[in-house]
C-alpha cells in the first residue's frame, strides 16, 4: 500500500556538515579540481535532470499496474475537476432539511463549522500523502491508515468505512440518477410517456446501470479527468439552477421556519444530531484525496502537494459557492416544507415550482444531475477497482488483463444494481451514513498528523488535532446514535425489491 515511490538521497548538506564535524567526509577526487568548466556543466545538468523526474526514485512495479497509480501524469487541473466532482453532488441537495431542524443560525454555524474543519483535514491528508524521510508516497487512504495505526488497526478502522463510501456512494448513485432519468423522461417526453408503457424504475436503474458500466471502461483515474470535468460542470450547473429558481419563485403559502415538534427533550437532541450527520454527510470526498494526489509525478524540487492543494483550494472555493446559497436559499425558500424521503431540493423545487417554470428549464436541470451520478459514479468507484485488481496482482505479480479488468467493472456494476433494487430506502438514511463516514473526514487525518508527523508534545498542532480528533470520534458516536434513535421514532419505509 505504501511503498509506491522510494526515494534514495546521498551526499545531502546535512550529512556532509556532520561528516565535516566528524573528521570523516569522503576525501575530494584529486581529479575534481582539475575539471572544466564544460565537465562541471554536464554533471549539474545531468543532476538537475534527475531531480526532475523523480530524484534517484525507485517505483514499485505492481503500482503501474493499478487503475490509480497507473497514470502519473495529473496536474492542478485534474486534481480541481476530481476534487469538484467527488466533493459537490446530490448530497448538497439535502442541506435545507438539516437547516429546518437546526435553524438559521445552527445550521449556517454548523455549516460554516464543518466547511472549515474539513478543509483543514483535507490539507492534513495532502502534506501526510508523501513521507519526505523515507520517500514513500501513500496513494490510498488505506494505505495511510495502515501506516499509520498498523495493519490491523489501520484495516479495521479505514477499510469498511472507505469501501462504504465508495460502494455505498456508488449504489445510491443508481438509485438518484435512474428515478432522474425517469423524471426527465416525463418531463421532456410527456406526450410519448402518455402513448407508450413507461419503463419501470428497476428497467431506469438499469439503464443507468449499463451507461455507467460502459463509461467505467476508461482504464485509470487520469482517464477519466475529462468525466470528472463534465460532471463538476453539470453539478455546479443544477446546484445554482435549483437555489436561483428556488429564489425568484413565490414561496409557499404555508412555508415556515420553525422547527418540528419533538414529544421529548432526548427526541429533539437527536433530530439535532441526525441534522448534523446530513451536513457531515454533504462533505465526503476525502476518501479519495490521496488517490487524486497519487495520479501527480512528484520530486523534491516539485513535491505533488502544491499542484494538489492549488487544485483543491480553487475546488473548494467554487463548492462553497454552490453550498451555501444552495442550503441556506433553500431554507428561505421551502423552510421546514423540504420533502424528507429523499430527492431534498429537486424534489421540493418540482413540487412547489413545477408548474411555473419551464420544461426546458426542468428537464435540463433533470439532465445534468444524471450526468453528474454518471460521473461521480466513476470516481467513487475507482478505489474499488484498484483493490480488486491489487488482490490479483498482489497474488500473480502481473498485470490483469483486459478481458479482467473490464469483467471487474461489469461485476461491481451489477452488484452495485443489484443493492439498489433490493435496499431503495438507502438514501433516508443519509444521517446515519453521514456519521459512520465522518471519522474519515473529520477525526483519523488529525490522529494520522500526530503518529506520524510527530508535533511536539503539547505544542500547537499537538493539541489542535488532538482536540478536533476526539472530538470528531464523539460527534461521530454521538450522529450515529441520533440517526438510529431518529429512524425508529420517525420509522423508514423499508420495502425490499420494491423501489419507487
């Protein structure tokens, strides 16, 4: 996992002050001094050129062999489209309904609270992805965990909730992104949707199913920088489209901004905590951080941790922008009447708006957040090809062929389908999903800094991630609690095989 890129330095300027010191530096050539000038040029090029591409680095053959590491050709801009696709999506969708528990100042402090914290887990995660002293670079976030905690530990603690966000992220991207295909459907082709037999939402799931296989056929992380470019456009595009038409509309008669009743004190703290697990649940992404990084050629002179917090920072800036006018627009515009089972903010905008506002309007705004699962879908799904394929080669020390390669996306696909159909009430349980993922967001970067970065004891960053890791572990125990307390009061429609 972490032995990816292996860096040998010799004759540093530390070493050789401490040679001096000791009386014991490698006596000078007697044929150095004697060299011209032309000489001397040479071996300064021939220096600088190594430390160009990689300086002296020993690359790990299995990792050229991975549908992450194989391309390590990315810049600033791949890492700003992966970041904007992995980090902005449908789960923005549902930022009101966190607001309509939390109120306007609870949730824009909570919102602002966890923008914040993220980002600096998110800076944390980028300066840990490569370990200057012994050169290696961690290009999954499993592979950090276990260098960090051990190999048990790590494993236990990275790799159920990183294959979760991945697979489950993946699984509700069917389910979202086949009922819009289906809305769209309604929308645009009304007239043919009355005449023919619609299809069914399990045919729309697979529909979507097949697209996304098909476009799961891109080989590597690198590949699919044109995907991720398309589906930030499409999210940036249906986040701003939603909050704008959600403002220049006429509100609701009944709307209102009191938050629901709860029948007892433990009730309403809990509503509380589910509320935060869905603003936890809105910033995920970082399970894929080091893989975004790990597609960048890096050396001591450019280490990949500029061009990758460049990207980043530009990312974020644009994802604050839809996030915030999205969830707090939202509220204004629908306050406490944000459907609950799902769908958030487009689903209220078509129940509210649907009939005064334009069908080209609604069924571009249904098209591009189908784009936008299509291409999450293959983001999300690339930590789960690269772990599929390092079990074979890990076991075969080769490459898997084609014929593997494209039969492991078809099988995830149809796993993935098959989750879908069988659970359609994943997506209420965004609250829960949000807290199981959050110590990967919030809590195991800062812990990650401490083992590994060493701070001194009791300085500033000692306590400052000590603190927000404890902390992050809490809030985590705690929105786990209230998402499960929430779901046996309010109760979930669960219906095995029967998606609506």
């Amino acid at each position: 996992m972490g032995t990816e890129l292996k860096v040998v330095i010799s004759d540093t300027p530390v070493e050789t002050n401490q040679a001096r010191e000791r009386g014991t530096e490698t006596p000078k050539s007697p044929f150095a001094a004697a060299a011209s000038p032309i000489v001397k040029k040479a071996i300064a090029s021939v220096q600088g050129y190594l430390e160009e591409v990689g300086h002296f680095t020993r690359i790990d053959p299995q990792e050229a062999w991975l549908p992450i590491t194989e391309s390590r050709n990315g810049n600033a801009y791949y890492a700003a489209f992966h970041t904007l696709s992995s980090g902005i999506g449908v789960q923005a969708l549902l930022l009101p309904l966190a607001f309509a528990t939390l109120g306007w100042a609870g949730g824009i402090v909570s919102l602002t609270t966890a923008f914040v914290w993220q980002l600096y887990t998110l800076w944390l995660l980028i300066q840990l992805h490569e370990s200057v002293p012994s050169g290696t670079r961690y290009s999954r976030y499993l592979g950090l965990s276990v260098a960090a905690f051990g190999n048990k530990l790590g494993k236990v603690m990275a790799l159920f909730p990183t294959m979760y966000l991945s697979g489950g992220t993946c699984v509700t991207l069917i389910m979202i992104g086949g009922g819009t295909m289906r809305i769209f459907f309604q929308t645009v082709c009304e007239t043919a949707a009355q005449e023919f037999n619609p299809l069914t939402t399990i045919e729309w799931y697979l529909v979507f199913t097949c697209s996304a296989i098909v476009l799961a056929q891109l080989p590597n992380l690198n590949s699919i920088a044109g995907v991720s470019l398309m589906g930030a456009i499409t999210a940036i595009t249906y986040c701003t489209t939603i909050w704008v038409v959600s403002l220049t509309k006429e509100r609701p008669i009944d709307v209102s901004y009191r938050a629901p009743g709860a029948k007892s004190d433990v009730a309403r703290i809990c509503d509380i905590l589910n509320a935060l697990g869905i603003i936890a649940f809105a910033f995920r992404g970082h399970n894929l951080v080091l893989e975004i990084q790990g597609t960048m050629p890096s050396s001591l002179k450019r280490p990949s941790r500029l061009p990758m917090w460049r990207g980043v920072r530009a990312s974020y800036a644009i994802i604050a922008m839809c996030l915030f006018p999205l969830a707090i627009g939202g509220y204004w515009a629908y306050g406490n009447l944000i459907p609950t089972n799902g769908g958030g903010m487009l689903k209220a905008m078509y129940k509210y708006h649907g009939h005064d506002t334009s069908t080209l309007i609604l069924g571009f705004t249904s098209l591009f957040v189908v784009i936008n699962c299509l291409t999450s879908f293959q983001i999300y799904a690339m930590p789960v090809f690269d772990n599929l394929e390092l079990r074979y080669t890990s076991n075969t020390s080769k490459p898997c062929p084609w014929w593997l390669r494209r039969g492991i996306r078809i099988f995830f696909g149809c796993l993935a389908f098959f989750i879908a159909v069988a659970l359609p009430f994943l997506p209420s349980l965004a609250g829960l999903i949000g807290g199981v993922a959050l110590p990967v967001t919030l809590a195991y970067p800062c812990f990650m800094w401490i083992v590994m970065k060493k701070p001194q004891r009791y300085g500033a960053m000692w306590c400052l991630n000590w603190a927000l890791g404890c902390l992050g572990m809490i809030l985590s125990v705690l929105l786990v609690i209230g998402a499960i307390w929430t779901i046996v009061r309010l109760g979930v429609e669960v219906h095995f095989f029967k998606p609506k």
